[in-house]
C-alpha cells in the first residue's frame, strides 16, 4: 500500500482486497501459534558449553535474522530459540547483496543484544549468512569499497571476528522465512523455532566456499595506478623527516633493529636498545654530511686544513666522528670527553635541539648547548642554530616574545598643514579632583582639547563622565575656538556615546551649518592603544604637574569656580610653553616659539618678517596687518623651528613584516598575567596609507576585537 501511495484514509483497490481478506483471516491464526520459551530442559542435566548461532537473509521483499541458544551435554544437545527480526526492504531498490549485508549487520546488533540480556556464559559464537559476496565483503583485506558497504563492514569487523563467519545453505538457512514470510501453518512446521538440523548433531561442520571478490564487483572502487620512474635512489637520512621529535625517531629505529634481529614484542625499547638506535641514527647521518671526512679517516691519511671539521681534531670512535678534546685524561664519561658531531642545519640537528629544549623546559640558548653537550653531542654552528630554534619556538614566543611594532608613521595631515587653532583637535579625560560642595564633597574631571597643529590646549570642567556632559564641554569648546573639523580621541564609553549623540543630532536638525557642512568627524584610535594618542598624552601629564602644585600649595578644598579658574590658568601656563628648545639657552636668540603667539597674537620682541609684511607692520594703526604680521611670523617660525624637530622618527625606525589574516597571536592584557593573555587569530589587517599595518582585527573565544599591533604577539605566521 505505501509503495502504491495510499493514504490511511482512501479506499483499497479491489486488485488489494483479496491480499488484505487473506491477512485478516491468517490474523486469526495466531491463537493457534505457541512458541516454546524453555531454553533447558529439566531433564537436560548441567551442560558444558553453551553457542550462540545467528542467521541472516534478505531478499527482495525484505530482510531479517534469527537467534538460537545451542548447549551440549556430552552427547545431548538441544538448541532453542531465542529472538528474531523480520523488516521489510526500502522502498528504494536497494540491490540484494546490500540487503543481505544488511541483514549481516542486524545480527551482530542483536548479539549485543542477546550477551548483554543473558545471564549465560556464551562459550562460542557463530554467524551464518548464505551469501557468499557478503563473506567477500567481510574476509577482504585489499580492496576498497564505496561508502554504503565500507561503513557496514567496518561495523561487522568492529565487534566480530573474521573466523566467526560461515556459509550456509540456503534450504538450511532459516532466516529465509524472515526475509520471504510464512503463514501459521508453516511456521508450526518449519525449522523458525527448532533451529537448522545441523545445530541438533553432536558436531558442526560449516562449508568451506571460495571468499574470493568477483572481478567488476560494483560496490568495489576502481583503483588508478601511476608508475613513476625515479632517477635519484632514496636515502634513508630523508626519510628521517617524516619523524617530528627525537624520542619517536629513535624509538622507530629500535623497533626496526629489534625485528631485524629476530626479536619480537610490543614493550618499549631498553636503555641499551634506545643507546644502540641513537648510534645508528648519527651513523647514518655523519655518512650523509661528512662522507669526504670518513673517507680520509679510511685510507689513514691526515685531515686537510681546508676541511670544515679540522679545527675540531675529530677522532673516530665506536664508528663515530667525535671531537678530539685536551680533557681525554680527566675521569669524566667518553660522551663528555669527546662528543659526537652533529651538523646543526640537518632536519635530525634540530629534532635533537628541540629535544634538548623542551627537556630545559624552554629555557635559554645557554641552557640549551649546556643540555646538548650534556647529553654527548656538539653540533657544528650550535649556538646561532638554538638561537634560531629558540626564535621560531612557539612556546618561548607565548612565555618571552615582546609584542610587534612597526615603523613610525608619517605624520596625519592635521599634524603639518597649517590651519586655524582647534581645527583638528585631540581629546582625553583626566582626574578626578574632589571639590566641596557645600558640606559635601563630590568629584569633578577635567577634558583637554590639543590643536593637533599648533599644539595649543584647552580644558573644560566636567561634572561627570557622562555623555551629556561631554556634549556640554564640547559646546563650550566651539563657542569659544571655533567649529572643529575633526576629533580624535581614545575609545572611551562617554566618546563613543557622544559621537552616535551627536550624529545623531546632526542628521536630525542641522543645529549648526559649519557642522553640517563640514561634518565634525569622530576619529577613534585603535582600543587599548594609548601610544597613538601621545599628543595629548603628553599634555596631561604636563597639566598633571601642574595641578599638582598648584593644589599642593593650596590648603583645603577648592570648590567647582576655583577648580575652573585652576584649569584655565594651567591652561595659559601650557600655552606659554616653547615649542621648540634648540635655542633656548642663546641669549641673543628671538623669543621661542608658544601655542600664545597664534591664539592671543601677542608678541614682546618683534620677529623677523617673511612675505610682504614688513616690520613696520608691528605697529601700524591698522588692527588687521598686525595680526596678520604676527600670524605669518608664527607659521614661518612653526615651520623652521617646531615641524623641523618632529620630522625625525625617534624609534621604529626600519618596516617589519605584517601581521597578516590567518596569524596566531596573544592578545596583551595588562589586568592579567602573560599566562593567561589570549589567543586569537588575526581576521582582518588595515594597511595604512604606506601599506604597512599597524591596526588590526582579532577573533578570540568570546568574539572579536580591534587592536593596534602593539598590543599582540607572534605566536605562529600564517
């Protein structure tokens, strides 16, 4: 009915009545069916052993299995049944061989069944198909098949053994009722619950039949096959490195010399037997890389000079070139005395550095020749050889490897195009300073601007750190400087707020035409990267020292006016400040250079003009042409004298490799011990103009991160 695509709900055709008629009617049988459940006789006495037998078949119209207990009593046996399986076939064609194999894999399930459930020591167990391509899938050790057939195999092999698996016929097979069915009358007179008539004699003899795979089996996989002719012959040192550590290399060799002496047994190799594969494994080496060396030992003729081991003095000893020392009289062990030369650059030199390492557990380069020398051996070039080693090692990257750097950047636009005081500005938070407030005593924070140009400051009081009252300062700000252009700042929680408020507000009224035309733009640097923010770094740690005195000097504490007129009188003092030093300590020099001369356009000495103002122009009764002398002569000045000065990088000074997508790194996090920085792997890398990067993204465990390069370490390079 379901391979006719009926629904529960429609009517049988009347070609299926009839079908349908008959199976009611056999349902009725049932009654009349009884199955016997003893397994032993009370006459049967006490056996000696007890069999598991499991038949299975299949054939178009389904596939099943049956089970039965054997025991024997010396002569007596008796066999009982235990449970079967009958299903029907897919309604897919699947072909006959694959439902038999199927039906194969059904009895090895219900014989972890059957031994899981019985409270019977099973002494053998049996497993009886009539299909002799199965006992071909299973008795196979050379071919490949495809998956349907390799995934059922595997299962067979897993829980059987290949010697458990017989052939019977298949008149003899009673699975066959499972796989064609039977009515009740036949049922009560087949072999379903007594068993084949072999399982009742006192022996069981199974047929021997040919297990062999027909040619053009379908479930095999065809093999292709490519011959290539070699014209180097193979050298067993290259195949040293297919082995990644020492201890593996010279265990596989000792298994080998343990089964070309005849020796077998899976136990670890003996202390003798690791010593002689050692000696073995340099042997092969020393031929490799100083063949034109032991041939000279051979025919007993003195060593060259131009050779690259004469300053060694090498000795042949036990096979092995060794170092000719002036210490052979002391009593300190041969190994010490004279060790074994080791050629460094070779694949197995470094598996014995690496060994040597990781028993310092990853300490130094001196450690590490102290360790190698220790253990016998002198490695040609050893010291720039664990050097290197030590350098790629990713261990001693995690515990010691500083974080990356690259070379110093230009300098952005805002920083030496010249352009109005607070265009370009940068901006920090820093306090608090607790003020009084009545009889209470709350915390005020101060907020410095820099003139990414001229360098000039200027800060405003902050209640809170929130971000209304950035708003407010930042309002401030422009009413007294002038509209900004650009802000760059340090990504903190009250600056990031500020920015989506304020664009925000922008988009929505326009509330200011200088804003809205030249889109006051939000620069954040990379998180947890202060070093880009030296500009106004630098400021407040001036500002800092100031306050300090000043608040020093102070007795009690200042309220919220005084604390604002500290500010802005700190504010002066730093503007007041040199530019520039390389004259300073020249009495006859020009007045220095401060950010006071461009916001305040005072000057006491006159300075020399450039361009078309003169001199003259100091004191003319024309407003404008003074402040315009002075404001050329500041420009002029800042260019010579401050621009001049920052044009020199003081460190990072050559380009490094960059971090590039695919990177392993740790992610530096100064509120936690270097053990447990994280890991990440580098997702995205932003080159700079320059196309050196210096700004990253970072995928670690809980998601994902943005971080200057100075923050991460090299741990592996993609």
């Amino acid at each position: 009915m379901c391979q006719n695509g009926l629904d529960w709900n429609e009517l049988l055709p009347d070609s299926k009545k009839l079908d349908w008629n008959l199976w009611c009617n056999e349902v009725q049988n049932l009654k009349s069916l009884k199955i016997p459940r003893c397994i032993k006789p009370s006459n049967f006495g006490p056996y000696e052993y007890a069999e598991l037998h499991h038949f299975s078949d299949a054939s178009n119209s389904g596939y099943g299995q049956c089970s039965y207990l054997r025991i024997v009593n010396g002569t007596q046996v008796h066999c009982s049944f235990l449970i079967g399986k009958a299903r029907v076939a897919p309604l897919k064609v699947v072909t006959i061989p694959r439902l038999e194999l199927t039906a194969a894999v059904l009895s090895v399930k219900m014989s972890s069944f059957l031994k899981r459930e019985l409270n019977i020591h099973i002494n053998k167990e049996f497993f009886w198909t009539d299909s002799k391509v199965v006992l071909g899938y299973i008795n196979n050790e050379a071919r490949r098949f495809h998956v349907f057939v390799a995934n059922r195999v595997q299962v067979i092999r897993e829980s059987t053994d290949v010697s458990q698996w017989h052939y019977v016929e298949s008149n003899s097979n009673p699975a066959d009722h499972a796989s064609r069915g039977l009515n009740i009358k036949e049922m009560n007179s087949s072999t379903w619950f007594t068993g084949p008539r072999f399982l009742w004699q006192d022996k069981i003899e199974s047929e021997s039949v040919c297990t062999e795979l027909q040619l053009g089996d379908p479930e095999v996989k065809n093999v292709r096959t490519l011959n290539v002719l070699s014209d180097q012959s193979a050298n067993i040192v290259d195949l040293f490195k297919r082995v990644s550590s020492w201890n593996l290399l010279v265990s596989v060799i000792a298994r080998i010399q343990r089964f070309s002496n005849g020796i077998k047994g899976n136990d670890s190799p003996s202390v003798q037997e690791r010593q002689s594969a050692e000696n073995a494994i340099v042997r092969l080496l020393q031929q490799d890389a100083f063949r034109q060396t032991l041939s000279t030992f051979e025919s007993r003729k003195r060593i060259p000079a131009t050779d690259k081991l004469y300053r060694l003095n090498p000795i042949l000893g036990d096979g092995l070139l060794r170092v000719g020392s002036r210490i052979t009289k002391s009593n300190f062990s041969s190994e010490f005395n004279n060790p074994i030369i080791i050629p460094a650059n070779t694949h197995v030199g470094k598996l014995i550095i690496a060994h040597a390492h990781n028993e310092t557990h990853h300490q130094g380069r001196g450690i590490t020749l102290n360790k190698l020398r220790s253990m016998g051996y002198w490695l040609i070039g050893g010291s720039k050889a664990v050097a290197s080693f030590i350098i790629d090692c990713t261990i001693c990257r995690k515990l010691r490897r500083p974080t990356e750097h690259q070379k110093m950047a230009d300098l952005p636009e805002d920083r030496v195009v010249p352009s109005p005081p607070f265009t370009y500005v940068g901006m920090d938070c820093f306090g608090p300073f607790v003020v009084k407030q009545g009889r209470n005593e709350i915390k005020r924070y101060g907020l410095l601007f820099t003139c990414m140009c001229s360098r000039a400051i200027h800060i405003e009081m902050l209640d809170d750190m929130s971000t209304d009252c950035f708003l407010n300062a930042f309002r401030c700000l422009i009413a007294i400087r002038g509209a900004v252009r650009q802000i760059r700042s340090d990504q903190g929680s009250n600056f990031v707020g500020a920015r989506n408020e304020l664009l925000k507000e922008i988009d929505r009224t326009k509330i200011s035409a200088y804003l809205a035309k030249k889109h006051c733009e939000f620069v954040f640097n990379a998180p947890d990267a202060s070093h880009t923010g030296g500009v106004w770094e630098r400021q407040i740690r001036t500002v800092r020292n100031i306050l300090n005195t000043v608040l020093t000097l102070r007795q009690g504490r200042l309220d919220d006016s005084s604390l604002r007129t500290v500010f802005y009188e700190v504010m002066a003092i730093v503007n007041s400040r040199p530019l520039t030093v390389s004259e300073i300590d020249n009495p006859s020099s020009i007045e220095p250079l401060t950010p006071n001369h461009l916001l305040t356009a005072k000057s006491d000495i006159p300075l020399p003009p450039p361009g078309i103002f003169t001199k003259e122009d100091l004191y003319a009764r024309k407003r404008w042409r003074r402040v315009q002398y002075l404001l050329e002569q500041f420009w002029s000045r800042w260019k010579n004298e401050y621009l001049a000065q920052v044009s020199l990088r003081q460190k990072w000074h050559e380009p490094r490799r960059n971090i590039k997508v695919g990177d392993i790194v740790l992610v530096k996090d100064i509120d936690m011990p270097r053990n447990n920085w994280p890991m990440a792997r580098v997702i995205e890398a932003n080159p700079d103009d320059d196309g050196l990067v210096r700004r990253v993204k970072v995928k670690v465990q809980t998601g994902t991160l943005e971080r200057s390069i100075h923050k991460l370490v090299l741990l592996v390079a993609n």
